[in-house]
C-alpha cells in the first residue's frame, strides 16, 4: 500500500469529503506526490465548522522557539498590529505547496505591520529537515521547532498547514486553512476564498473578521507520542510485518511514496495519519468489490490486520524489543522490477520543459530501441521523472517503416503503461510481450500543469525473456465507448462497451478500468457462447487517482466466441467533487475535464494461434466492429455509423452490399498505413 499517493492530492480518497469545483488546467492526481507524486498525501478536513465560531482565549501565552537560522523568536518580542501563525511540515505536500504563498504574503508591503511564523511541530521534522525545507522554498519568516508539541497543543493544533490569525493582544480571530484551492484529490485553478488574508485584511482594517473558522486540510500532525503499557502489539513484533507484506514496495527509497514504511524513528511520527487512512479505507489503495473475484495483487487488509494498527497507535505506537524485528524486506533493484532491467531507454535525450499553467496537448516522443531481433518483454516499468506534472505514460511499438501510433491507440495494443497507481508486474512464466525486430517504440505523454514550471525525463525499463521459454503471446486490448454524451448534472449516467469476441480460445490475465474526473463506477462481465454470464471485476466507487491493474490469481480461460461486456457509471453532478464543470455535456476527449470509457484487459494466447488469429480478440478493426456493431451480427450499417463518418462508411463497403466487414477496415487501413 502507498500512502504517497494519498493526496493525488493520493493520494485516494473518499468523493464525499469535498465539495468543490476543479480546474481542468492545473488539475494533477499525483500534485500525489510530494512532488514526487502530486503528491499531496494523506489529508482530510478538521473537526472545526465552517463558519461557527469557537471560543477565543482571552490571550495566548509567550512561547520562545529557535528558528532554521538558530536564532531566538518569541512570540511576544515583537509589537506588531497581528502575528500569523502556520503549522506546518517539512514532507506533508501540502504545507510545500503554500509554502512559497505564505512567504510571498510574508514580503507583502501590506503586511509590514503582521508577524509571520512558521511552527514545525512534526517529533520527526530535524532542525536540519527544516533549514533545508527554507532553504528549499526560499522562505525567510522564522520557521520555529516546536519541541515536545508544546506550542502545537497550546493552539490545539492537528493539521499542517493549518494558520491562526492573532490581534495585537495574541488571542486568535481566525483559524483554519489558508485559502480553499487544495483539497483531497481536487485542485481549483484559482482560490475561491482567501480565507486568511481575508480575515488579515478585515482585521487590519478594524473590521469584525466574517468567516473566522474554516475547515483545515492537512496532514496529522506527527506528535510525540505518549506511551501507554501494553504487551500486545509494537511496530518491531507485528507492524513492521505488515507493512513488509502490504505497504514497502511502494514506501522506500527511490519510489514513489514520500517516505519509508520500514524505519520506526520515522514511521512513529506518522502513525496518527496511518491510523486515519486505514480507518477511512484510503490506504491500502484497492476498490474492487470482494464479492467478485480473486486477484494476485489485491493489497487490501485484513481486519484483524487493521485491528493490529488501531491498537498500536492507540498504546502510543510503541517500537517494542528490538529483537524482534524480521530480515529486512531486500529488493534486487531500485526498480519495482523482480531484477535489474535488461534495458533502460531515456524516453527524451534532454528535460521536457512543463508550463506553469495552460493545457498541454498529448506529446508524442519516438525512441529506437536498436532491436535487431525479435524480443519477448517479459516485464516493464515506465518511471516519470517528475511525477507531479506527468500524468500518464503509453508506449507502442511500430515497424520503423510505419505511420501509425501503433496496433490499438489509447484502446489496446500498448507495451506498458505508467497510470497514477499502477505497480508494474512481470508476466507469468512462458507468457510475455513481443517487440518485433526493427521496431521503434512512440511514447505518449501527458503533461499536466501545476502552477510552477517544472522538467521531466522519464525513463522505460524492459526485462526480456527467454524467446526458447515462451509459450504464450500477451496482447492488450480493450472493450470501449467513444460514442457517448453525459448530461450536465446527471449523477449516474451509464455507458457500455462489448470487447470483440475471442476468435480462438484465449485466457484472461488482467483488467484495468479507465475513466476521469466523472467516473463513478466500472464493472466487467464475461458473456459465454452458450448465454451464461458471469461478472469477473466490480469497482463500485472508482478513483481517478488510483488506476490499478487487477490481476487474477489465475488466469480466465475465455472459450472462442467470448466477449467482455463493461459498464461503467458517471457522476456529472454539483455531488462529485472532482467535477470540472457540472453544466456542461461532457464527450470522448484526451484531457482529464473530458471523459473516457476504456476496459482495458490483457489476453493470453498460445504462440501457433497469436498471428492466425490477429490477436486472440481480433485486432483494430474488430474493435471497431466490437464499438459500432449494436445489434451483434458482427457487421456494422449505415445505421449504425455516425453521420460524420458515412463518407467513410462508403469507400469502406467496398462491394457495396451496405455493410462493413473487419476484413473490409483491415484492407483500408493498410491502405492508409501505405
């Protein structure tokens, strides 16, 4: 499990926490990621309402902190008209991104007059953390370490960021969050209130403050914890081996996550937001329906096992006997790879340069890879270099002589893919990709802004397998919709796709859903020749955030003449948080304030059937068939062609009999690959 992709801004998250209206221009799942990973991790709102106001101590006493320079502050050195004070956090990606508003607020001619503090009251936040945090963010207000929590309990402070506003005789008039355009999951192209300097300027202004309570956003502060007697369960004994099993993959050096899972001096101070994650099912990240199916890769907990973590933050979150810690979990590579790659391909030669705000259109980069033979991919992992602003990653193979993108586009047909969530995993023994010889790989890349320049370079991994040791070709494919139109407003608008039918008998290895912003929910089910049906995957509460691969524990023999059917649910209404805009009539589009209907699947097919049959599940032409074809007979009519395409449609029906064969679209693509 990766509480790194928590706040996305993963990191996944609960839909109903906000409710607010996202841009679609800076909107980035992974700003996940410490900017590592859009990182804006474990978050949720503080108990404070909105608006009500809370009891104002008749004044708050002195506290005399050392700040990232070591020099001496106090809060009532300095006769000043208001003092803001922001708790605030050395890895919580949040706190990093208001850190360069709180300085540019701090420098305001405006606020000549205010105090600006910083409090760092994380127990595993160094004086160093912070000096290189300052350091980081150009900030030159004290940021102040507050020893023992204390100055954190005097305000009864829970989240970073989270400020307080005082007067000039330090009691406080507003507290909460800085301003509403971060919140779980969702990212505001602009604020929509400013909500500290709105109650700096009315007080400064002599003004009653309107809003002095609003809900802050954060990570749990991480206090020292207070221990309690037990015997039952510590970290060196119990979680630690959790955490091995389900969590360090992801949270260790050179991934993804923000930090390490396996270091009890470090975990101790998160083990409030650990507890918090757990206990609103947001971490582990996993959301298929335990009803259906069985998946090698489900990450979820066991209760017993959340159990284990509610009683070990709840005695203090104690390490216990040293003695007792397992082998450390080793990993052959810095990779999630099961081995050092065979092949690393930098996918530009140079940094690309992301724009601070604005839309990116899909870049498309081509690498040769120099193959002069045929290879067998055996596994693959596409690494961002900077995963705040990259928000996907395809890559295909095509014959160097060739115009197309490759077999399949966004709908199939892919090598690998790097979605938010997606952790690589190599084939099963015998079952691998191929790359023909003289292949040259095209890498489409999405660029989402986040109100900063920012570069990346990422890079692609390959493990190939022995060509002598495969037994079975594994293609990508995909059961699509681009034909549909989501009302504005409508909370639960359907969508459906059947993939093609399997042309030979295939297995089915994976199936990984593709929706945006408006997806609600995805379910596959498999129709047999014979009627029966039987659903494989439901996803009833679908997070954009988290786009996992569900692997079956074993793979799923699909007899010939089977097809997948996937239906899908979208939520176009003020309910979801993450809508861009609830007034509009949402289309098939590439960017994330559009929508997709995409059931992708991994098929498996014996070596002597994968070029007799085109892939098990046909190849581009069926898909298309598969999209268009609405009573079933495996043609497609003028009828059931949109009216943009008849001009098509005619010099397709080559013999003019008003029906279109997959033979007759594969002819005219290769006419159009020529």
């Amino acid at each position: 499990m990766s509480f790194g992709f928590l706040f996305r801004i993963s990191f996944s998250v609960d839909k109903q926490m906000i409710h607010s209206q996202i841009s679609p221009i800076k909107f980035n799942p992974f700003v996940l990621f410490t900017t590592c990973l859009l990182s804006l991790i474990f978050l949720y709102e503080s108990q404070a309402e909105e608006g009500n106001q809370q009891p104002v101590p008749a004044q708050l006493g002195n506290f005399v902190l050392k700040d990232q320079t070591g020099t001496t502050q106090s809060l009532y050195d300095n006769n000043m008209k208001a003092s803001v004070i922001v708790f605030m956090g050395t890895e919580c990606p949040l706190a990093k991104l208001y850190a360069e508003r709180l300085q540019e607020m701090s420098a305001s001619p405006a606020y000549q007059n205010v105090n600006f503090y910083g409090i760092m009251s994380n127990q595993h936040d160094s004086i160093e953390n912070i000096a290189e945090y300052a350091s980081l963010h150009e900030i030159s207000f004290p940021l102040l370490k507050d020893i023992h929590n204390r100055v954190a309990d005097q305000f009864s402070a829970e989240r970073t960021p989270e400020a307080f506003l005082l007067d000039d005789e330090y009691r406080i008039r507003y507290r909460g969050r800085i301003d509403d355009q971060f919140g779980i999951g969702t990212l505001l192209k602009e604020p929509r209130t400013n909500d500290l300097k709105n109650a700096l300027d009315e007080l400064l202004a002599g003004h009653k403050i309107t809003v002095p309570v609003t809900k802050a956003v954060g990570c749990i502060i991480g206090r020292e914890p207070k221990m309690k007697s037990t015997k039952e369960i510590t970290f060196s004994r119990e979680i630690i081996r959790i955490f091995q099993e389900k969590c360090i993959d992801c949270h260790r050096e050179g991934q993804v996550a923000p930090f390490a899972l396996s270091d009890y001096e470090e975990v101790k101070g998160w083990a409030g937001m650990i507890e918090e994650v757990v206990r609103e099912g947001r971490m582990p990240p996993w959301h298929a329906d335990p009803r259906f199916g069985e998946f090698k890769n489900d990450c979820s907990l066991e209760e017993s096992q959340k159990q284990m973590i509610f009683d070990w933050v709840a005695a203090g979150a104690p390490e216990g006997n040293q003695a007792d810690y397992p082998p450390a979990k080793t990993f052959s590579t810095l990779w999630q790879l099961p081995r050092e790659p065979d092949l690393i391909l930098p996918i530009t030669q140079k940094p690309v340069a992301v724009p601070a705000t604005g839309e990116v259109k899909y870049q498309y980069y081509k690498v040769d890879p120099g193959l002069t033979e045929d290879k067998w991919l055996q596994a693959a992992e596409i690494r961002p270099g900077n995963y705040a602003v990259v928000h996907h990653i395809l890559v295909f193979a095509r014959d160097k002589n060739s115009k197309g993108r490759g077999a399949g586009g966004e709908e199939g047909g892919f090598l690998a893919a790097y979605v938010p969530g997606l952790i690589p995993q190599p084939f099963p023994k015998g079952m691998a990709k191929k790359i023909p010889a003289n292949s040259e790989l095209i890498f489409q890349v999405h660029y989402t802004p986040i109100g900063s320049p920012q570069e990346d370079l990422s890079q692609f991994a390959l493990i190939f397998a022995d060509p002598e040791q495969v037994t079975h070709q594994v293609m990508t494919t995909s059961a699509t919709n681009r034909h549909f139109e989501i009302p504005p407003g409508e909370n639960n608008h359907e969508v459906t796709a059947y993939s093609p039918r399997a042309k030979t008998d295939v297995q089915l290895l994976t199936m990984m859903p593709h929706m945006h912003l408006r997806g609600k929910s995805f379910d596959y089910e498999v129709q047999y020749p014979d009627g029966k049906k039987q659903k494989l995957l439901s996803v009833p509460y679908y997070d954009f955030n988290w786009q996992t691969s569900y692997r079956l524990s074993e793979p799923l023999t699909l007899p010939k003449g089977t097809r997948l059917f996937c239906t899908a649910h979208f939520d176009n209404s003020t309910e979801n948080a993450f809508n861009p805009d609830p007034t509009l009539t949402v289309r098939w589009g590439d960017q994330t304030w559009e929508e997709m209907m995409i059931g992708y699947c991994d098929i498996v097919v014996p070596l002597e059937n994968s070029q007799a049959t085109n892939g098990g599940l046909g190849g581009r032409a069926d898909q298309i068939i598969a999209r268009l074809d609405q009573n079933g007979d495996g043609h497609i009519s003028k009828d059931e062609t949109p009216a943009k395409w008849w001009a098509i449609f005619l010099l397709v029906d080559t013999d003019r009999n008003g029906e279109v064969t997959a033979e007759e679209l594969e002819i005219a693509g290769k006419k159009f690959e020529r």
